[in-house]
C-alpha cells in the first residue's frame, strides 16, 4: 500500500456571501488551495434549497497540516463570534502526496 501522510480536512457549510472571506483566511494562511461546491441541505437554520438569489450555501473545504490548523481555526471562529451561521468541521484525513500539502 502506498504512504499515506496524515492531514486535517476542514469543511465549512456556509452561506455564499461568505466565499469571499473563507478564501481570503485560506490565503491569508498560506494553504495549498481549497475547494467549493454548492450545498443544499436542512439543519437548524431550516431548509436550504438554493432557490432563492443570495440564499444559496456552500461547502468550503480546504486540507491543512496539524501546525497550520489552530490558526485557521481561529479567524473561522472569529467569522461565527462576528454572527456569520456556519458549520464548521475538522476531520482527520489522509493524503498520499504530502507535499502538495505542506507548510
């Protein structure tokens, strides 16, 4: 079996509106890139269709290291203390090029 390198895989469920901010953290932090995708789903904020303009969620997810996770955390954090809804996930993952992913 190929080597496999342990990461941290964040993935944020967010309204759109937020985009902007959730990929100026992940440059602003260095990370090797991220990912979006629309997202429709039910939860504690109700239903989200996608049907409404500006009403439309998305998935943000982006692979750190351990070292880089704490303070991309943070300014996540700081976004749902400023009272943006989002969910927020941290999951350990693993990847088999670790360099495409390093700090």
């Amino acid at each position: 079996m190929p080597q496999l390198h342990p990461m941290k895989l964040i993935n944020i469920v967010a309204n759109m509106t937020l985009e902007e901010r959730l990929v100026d953290i992940a440059e602003a932090h260095a990370t090797s890139g991220y990912t979006i995708l629309e997202a429709r789903g039910a939860g504690s904020a109700g239903l989200q269709t996608g049907a409404l303009e500006g009403g439309s969620n998305i998935l943000f997810m982006l692979v750190v290291t351990e070292s880089k996770l704490t303070e991309v955390m943070v300014d996540i954090e700081k976004l749902m203390k400023r009272g943006h809804h989002l969910a927020c996930f941290v999951s350990d993952t693993q990847v088999l090029r670790r360099e495409k992913f390093a700090d």
